[in-house]
C-alpha cells in the first residue's frame, strides 16, 4: 500500500457534512453578531465619543449588555471548535487553489478564512484571559480588543458573503439522526459552559456555576476587584472631600457629608470582566452635593481617588450620569459603612455605568468647564 496525503472523501464522519456545517456555522454567526454588537456597546459605555452619552435607564443596562457580551464570547469557543471540526477535511483539497478563472476569489475566500480564525481565537482568548483577570501581555487590553473585534467582524462578514448559498443548502438538508447527535453534543457542550460561568452575573446561577470568575464572596456580601492593600491607599486622617468647579472650591468633611440628606438606591456593579452583583448603597446624590456645596450642575465631572496612580484612579461621569437623581457618592453598602474595600470612606455608584468607572476612595469632584 503506498502511503497518500488525505482527502477531503477520506472523511466519512456525519460531522463534517454541509447539514452540520452550516447549523453549527448559523449559532457562531448569532454568538459572534451578538458578541460585537454588545462589544461597541461596552467600548461606547467606557470610551464615550463626544457626540455619544450612555444612558443612564435602565439601571442594568450595562449589566445585561456586558454578561451578554462576555456570555455570548464563551459560548463561541465550543462552537468555534466544533465548526473548526467540521470543515477541517477541507483543508486537504488539492490543489490547494483552484483553477486560473477562479484563482483571485478562492485565494480571497481562503485569506478571509485566515484572518477571520486569527482574530476570533485572538479575541476569545484576550476575553477569557481578561475576564480571569490575567494580563499575560504587554499590549493594553482595551485597545487592541476593540481593533481586533472590527477587524474580526470586516472578516465574518466576507466570510458570510461568500458562504451565503451553501448555508442556505446545507440548512435545507435535513439531518440524519447522526448529525443531530453530533449538533446535540455542540448545543449540550455549548449550554454546560455558559451555565458553569453565567453565575457571575446571574445570581440564582451561581450555585451551578463551577467556573465563574468572581464568587460572592467579598466583604460586606460584594466581590472585591481591586482592594485598598493592592492600590496602595490610605485614607488620612483629617480626610476631606474636595469639590472644584471654576471659580471656586469647597472642602466637606466626612461628618459633614453625612449630615446631608442621604439617599439609598439598588443599583449593580457590572465589571467589564463579566461578574456584577446588586447593592444597596446609601449617600449623597451628585446633583444634589453640588447644589449643597454651591457649584454649578448639569455638567460632567473629573473624578479623583486616594490612589496614587493607576488607570482607574480617576474617572470621567458625563453630564447625564452626574445630574441623574440615583447618582451617589456612596457612604455606605448594605446598611454598612464603606469597607476599605468598597471604597471607604466614599465612592462612586451610579446607575448603568461600568464598574471600572464606579471610582472608589473619592477625595476629588471637579466641575468641568
Ligand atoms: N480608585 C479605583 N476605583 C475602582 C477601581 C480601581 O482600580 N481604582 N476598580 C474598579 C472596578 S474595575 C470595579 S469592577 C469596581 C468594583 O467595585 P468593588 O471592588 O467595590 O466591587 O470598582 C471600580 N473602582
Ligand atoms: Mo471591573
């Protein structure tokens, strides 16, 4: 027998027919679609351009656009692996190019394929790296998730393009019992790893979920992202908040901030990483503190922590966020004193707003022109 390089017929398995292909391809397509449509949301949200304000209703909006945005990226990765199985025969088609009339839109189809598998495997696996917070890397992660994800999308869509007519067949063909024991155990497999990580941000979830990334655990019943020990803070003694506008400052004592009237609101932290957890947070409404403190409202404000460096010791809260009425600046978490943890001794919450930009250890509002 003399030894041959494999053939596409070689292949005999019911995986790697256009019947599976295809419905395998139409779920990664709907996770994918899903994955950067929440994926410009979540950028938008943090990274505003200046003709764009989030807003600020509901009050989970970021929360259900960012776990459907880190959910839909997980439940790609069983898909993706299960599609890449699917059409791997493919790759032993010789010759690999075809014939001259139709070279320059085979070797298109074959380079989209390559730049689309690139950037999605660079962008699940960033995502799942950032979601464990893991930065084994020196690019920032923000940046190049963002450029990556465009370009991943230029690329599906080409790819949808050109494959349009085949899926169209290969849905149309009906599945032999074979194959939808091959689909069965992508939906199951795809089902068991949202369902392991969903309890991040779905409470009643996260008893089943083994892998979730943020347990809720933490002081004062809330995870913790950074503590106070790793941002190196310390709150002085005669701590005061300082509020700066142009042409004037005012300085408020913690005593003194707590004499204003206080407000309490339910409202999430939803990390960027996926995990959010509801709280009740008691303090002062922004508007109102700016009022009190006799500074100009209906502005955005530079926000600045007790932490000496870092990039997410200041944050920026738009106009719309500063002036809506559930906007605090947190004195206390569940009935309790801001842990050091939390942010003691005062933070910001606000609604529909990421949790990287829920500032804790404030000691600086600053009144933008
Ligand atoms: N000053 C400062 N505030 C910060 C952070 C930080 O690193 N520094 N981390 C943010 C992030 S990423 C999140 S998700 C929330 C988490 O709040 P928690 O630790 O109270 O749950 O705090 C935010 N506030
Ligand atoms: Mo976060």
């Amino acid at each position: 027998m003399r030894l041959r390089p494999p053939r596409p017929e070689d292949f005999h398995s019911p995986a790697h027919t256009p019947a599976v292909t295809a419905r395998l391809g139409l779920w990664l397509g709907v996770a994918f679609t899903v994955c950067f449509l929440t994926g410009l949301a979540s950028h938008a949200a943090q990274h505003p351009p200046g003709w764009f304000t989030w807003p600020t209703r509901p009050i989970s909006l970021y929360r259900i656009t960012q776990s459907a945005h880190v959910l839909s990226g997980v439940a790609a990765i069983p898909l993706l692996l299960a599609k890449l199985w699917s059409v791997y025969p493919r790759l032993f088609i010789r010759p690999p190019l075809r014939p001259p009339a139709r070279l320059l839109s085979h070797a298109a189809e074959r380079l989209s394929i390559l730049v689309l598998l690139c950037a999605a495997f660079f962008e699940l696996a960033s995502g799942l790296f950032n979601a464990a917070q893991s930065y084994p890397w020196r690019f920032f992660f923000v940046e190049t998730h963002y450029a990556v994800g465009w370009i991943a999308a230029g690329a599906l869509a080409v790819h949808i393009g050109v494959k349009l007519s085949r899926t169209g067949t290969g849905l149309a063909e009906r599945p032999d019992p074979r194959r939808r024991a091959i689909l069965r155990i992508a939906w199951l497999s795809t089902g068991a790893v949202v369902l392991a990580t969903a309890g991040a941000t779905v409470p009643w979830l996260s008893r089943v979920s083994v892998l979730a990334w943020r347990s809720p655990g933490g002081p004062q019943g809330l995870p913790v992202n950074r503590t106070a020990a790793a941002a190196g803070i310390r709150v002085p003694a005669h701590w005061s908040l300082t509020i700066a506008w142009p042409g004037g400052t005012a300085q408020l004592t913690l005593d003194e901030l707590a004499a204003l009237r206080q407000r309490t609101a339910t409202l999430p932290i939803a990390c960027v990483e996926g995990w959010s957890a509801s709280a009740n947070w008691t303090g002062v409404p922004i508007a109102a503190l700016l009022t009190a403190a006799g500074a100009p409202t209906g502005r955005a404000l530079r926000v600045s922590s007790l932490e000496p460096a870092g990039l997410y010791a200041t944050s920026l809260l738009p106009a719309r966020h500063a002036a809506d009425p559930l906007t605090l600046l947190a004195l206390r978490v569940n009935g309790q004193t801001l842990s050091p943890d939390h942010g003691y001794p005062c933070r910001i919450i606000a609604p529909s707003r990421p949790g990287v930009l829920q500032t804790k250890w404030v000691t600086r509002l600053e009144v933008l022109p």
